[in-house]
C-alpha cells in the first residue's frame, strides 16, 4: 500500500511536469519568434532604432513605412555586419563567458522615388528590401559542482511506475535513453522500478549551447506625402526564419562510489519556418515646424513552422566501457500568430546641426497564439492559457541624436529598453522558482556611430550591443538556477547612393 501511494505520487508529479514542461516549451517557441530585435542601417541603428518619426532612410521601413513619403531622391543601400553572440553565466559558484564571432548579412535594399500627376501629391517613393529581424547566433556555457543532484535521478523519477519494455512509448528522448545507456537499471525483481547510476556522488555538470540562424523580412513598401505635411505608407512582407541548436550537456564524476564516469547527452533542434505581415504609418510634420510626429501599426506575423527534433545520449563505465543510444527523430508543426505591434514617434530637427529622435512601441504579448494539429487539443489549449496567464505587455522606449559636424561628416549615439515580457517561471505549487522564460526579461542597447554623406554616396558604422538578464535550469528537475546576462554586440557596416 504504502508503494502504492508512493508511485501515485510520482505520476501525479510527472504529469504536472509534463504538463509544465510542454507549456513552457510552447511559450519559449512563442517568444522566440516574437520578440524581434531589427537591425537596420547604421544610420537607424545608429539612433537607437527611434525611425517612427524620422524617414527617409531604408532603415526606417520596419518601424514606420511612412518614412518612404520624406525621399526626395532614390536610395540604394547594402550593410553588412561583425557580431558576437555570447553570455556571462554565474552556476554553483562558477562563472564563465562565451560568445561566438560571425557575420551578419544586414538590410539591402532599394527605394525609387518618382513624380505623381497630382497637385497635393508630388512624388510617391517604392521601396523593396530585406531587413535582419532577429540574429539567433550564440554561444553560452555553464558548469559546476554539486553533490546529489544527478539528472540521472530525475530520469529514474521519471521512469518510475512504467515497465522498461515500455519507456521507448513515453520517455523515448530522455528516460528510454537514459535505460538503454544505463544512467539508470531497475531494481532487482523490478522491471517498472529504478535506481540512478549518480545517487551520492559528486558531480560536474555542464552544458555547452551553440545556436545559429537568424529571422529576417522581405518587403516592400509604398510611401507618399500630401501637401508635403502628411506622410503615409504602406508595406507588406514576408517573413523567414532558420535556427539550429545544439545543446551539449555532461555530467562527470569527481567523487563516489558510482561505475559511471561520465554521461552526454546532445540535444539537437532544428527549426524553419515562413509568414507575412502587413504596416501601415503616418508622420505628421506642421507646415514650417522642425516637429515630426510619426504612428506606425505592424499587424503580428503569422508564421508556420517546422520543427525537428532528436537526442543522443552516451554513457561511460569504469571497466565495462561505453554505451550509446538516439532516439527517434521527432518532427512537428506549428502555428504562432505574433502579438500586433503600435509605435509612436518624435523627432526635432535642430536647425542644420543636429537631430533628436524618440520612440515608444507598445506589445501585448498575451495576444499571440499557438496552434498545431500535431499536438493533443487539450495540450493547445494548455499552451494557450499559459500565453494568456503568463506573458505581458511590452514597453518600449528608445531614443536617438545625431550630431551634423559638417554638410558631410555625422556622429550618432542612441539606445533603449524593452520591459519584461512575461512573468517570472512558477514551479508545481505555482510559487516561482527564480528562472526566467527565455528571451523575456527587461532588455538594453546602446550604440554610437558615424556617417560620411555628400549628394551622391554615403557610408557610416554604427556598434550596437544588446544584453538582458537570463535565469534558467540546466535540465528539467535540477534545483539550482543559473543566472547571467546575454547578449549580443556587433559593428555594421552601411554603404549607399542617392541619385
């Protein structure tokens, strides 16, 4: 009776984690994709990304396709970038660092800009372009010591109460692995009972993250002026998305009684996807004023995606040597529609010398949604809950100056903040447990920059850095959160011409 109890227990705690632990995956795919993070020209990065009310730069298309109506002139513009994805980590008392150098293809684009035939509206501007809107590449390590906390006990948690035979139906990424590579064995006369290879031992856990991918736009976009004080525009896009993450986790004894040396398991997930969007803006600028007001409205994006999925797990014993083990390739399909975006815009020209823009953006992050028809109905409607309890309203806020030194030669310095996204993670009893949704805490950029321009040609470098805060788990049950700060930090290059 008294094991009765105990394995009813047990199940009623797994089901709650599996539960929690699909939500939560469900949240993550939902914030990965919608919290973007443009990287246009380094002229608008430059400014901070405070474009709502300014224009006439390319750069300027995702924030405010009313931007279009201030040409005067057509525009050709390439940017190219050096970035380097990475994180400081604090687990058990150790720290490290790691980011991982690459290059970022930036915004390429065209605008034409050409007379109308109508007296209130002189000119119309076209534009057709790609924008960065995400870069996934990072690099992030953790490691520690710690004593009784084996993922291999949370794999025999896990296993409890279900026949070995039968592991490969429910557990087949982690506690079938973990069977057939023996981080776990029953007990003897049991075949549904189980004991972890580390029990007592001391342990060095680490885990390893190397991601790459990135998630752009291609759009284009139309954008007029009436009476030369009210511009409009519209664009349309397509959006892409790719990522690829290998996560590599061990775990090596330093101290115990345990055969088992060492065990690694490579989490691999691989994701693409495909959506379109539509924005639409107004900049307002009062007959002889230096004053822009600019509004801008950016519908969510509705993306499917593909997602593929696969673990392998190796196991190494004193005298008995090694085990390995995969499973099978999981693949599924989604749905997320991203919460709808508002801007408004400010920007002052003072005089002929200098610039000052400002922005505030607005998401509601519990308007996004998740379906799939690869999911049980009633684990969509889980993860759909979780979106609507969980996640919050996003505030923005970014601001930017430019500096005219000259009629050719501009320095620019600007930045923002992004208010968290989503309420800190609970555990089983709903009281939270110090680790964060990842990508959702409150985020930081800064840049500063320069830009050589004359009629003709223009060029300019901007660096940007971008960090937020990150609190996590090392694996499902571990007990002790890591925490650290991610970020990215990157030089873009912009080269253009006007004619």
């Amino acid at each position: 009776m008294v094991m009765m109890q105990h394995l009813s227990r047990s199940l009623l705690v797994l089901s709650v984690l599996y539960v929690q632990s699909l939500s939560a995956q469900g949240l993550a795919d939902v914030m990965r994709y919608s919290r973007q993070d443009p990287l246009g020209s380094a002229r608008s990065m430059g400014m901070g990304g405070a474009m709502t009310g300014l224009g006439a730069d390319l750069g300027a298309i995702w924030s405010n396709p009313a931007g279009l109506g201030l040409y005067r002139s057509s525009d050709l513009a390439f940017s190219l970038a050096v970035g380097a994805g990475g994180a400081r980590t604090d687990y058990l008392g150790n720290r490290s660092v790691a980011a991982e150098p690459h290059i970022i293809v930036g915004q390429l684009g065209a605008a034409l800009t050409m007379p109308l035939s109508h007296p209130d509206f002189k000119r119309g501007t076209f534009a057709i372009g790609y924008s960065p809107l995400k870069d996934f590449h990072q690099r992030a390590e953790w490691s520690g010591e710690t004593e009784g906390n084996s993922i291999t006990e949370q794999f025999a948690l896990q296993a409890q109460g279900t026949s070995f035979d039968s592991l490969w139906y429910y557990y087949p990424f982690d506690a079938e692995l973990a069977w057939y590579t023996y981080m776990i064995d029953t007990l003897n006369g049991a075949v549904d009972q189980y004991a972890p290879a580390f029990s007592e031992d001391r342990v060095k856990q680490s885990l390893r993250r190397d991601r790459t991918g990135r998630m752009g736009e291609t759009t284009i976009a139309f954008g007029t002026t009436y009476k030369e004080q009210l511009h409009m525009g519209l664009s349309i896009g397509i959006v892409s998305t790719e990522m690829e993450r290998v996560d590599v986790y061990t775990e090596s004894k330093m101290l115990g009684p345990s055969a088992l040396e060492q065990l690694t398991l490579n989490d691999r997930l691989e994701i693409s996807g495909s959506g379109a969007y539509w924005a639409f803006g107004l900049i307002l600028q009062p007959s002889s004023s230096p004053l822009r007001f600019g509004w801008s409205y950016r519908s969510g994006t509705v993306l499917s995606i593909d997602d593929f999925y696969q673990v392998d797990a190796s196991a190494q014993f004193s005298g008995t040597g090694s085990f390995e083990a995969a499973s099978p390739s999981s693949f599924v399909q989604y749905r997320i529609r991203t919460p709808r975006r508002h801007q408004l815009g400010l920007s002052w020209t003072v005089g002929k010398s200098a610039v000052l823009s400002l922005d505030y953006g607005r998401s509601d992050y519990a308007d996004a949604e998740f379906t799939s028809n690869d999911f049980l109905v009633a684990d969509v409607a889980e993860i759909q809950r979780r979106i609507d309890t969980t996640l919050l309203e996003e505030q923005q806020f970014r601001g930017g100056l430019e500096f005219r030194l000259d009629d050719v030669w501009r320095l620019r310095c600007g930045g923002g903040f992004r208010t968290a996204t989503a309420d800190p993670l609970v555990d089983r009893f709903g009281t939270p447990d110090g680790s964060l949704l990842e990508e959702s805490a409150e985020a930081l950029h800064w840049a500063f920059g320069g830009e050589y321009r004359n009629e003709r040609w223009y060029a300019g470098a901007t660096y940007r850095h971008t960090s937020s805060d990150d609190a996590r788990r090392l694996y499902g049950l571990g007990p002790e959160v890591a925490n650290g700060r991610t970020g990215l930090g990157m030089l873009m290059l912009t080269i253009g011409a006007r004619y």
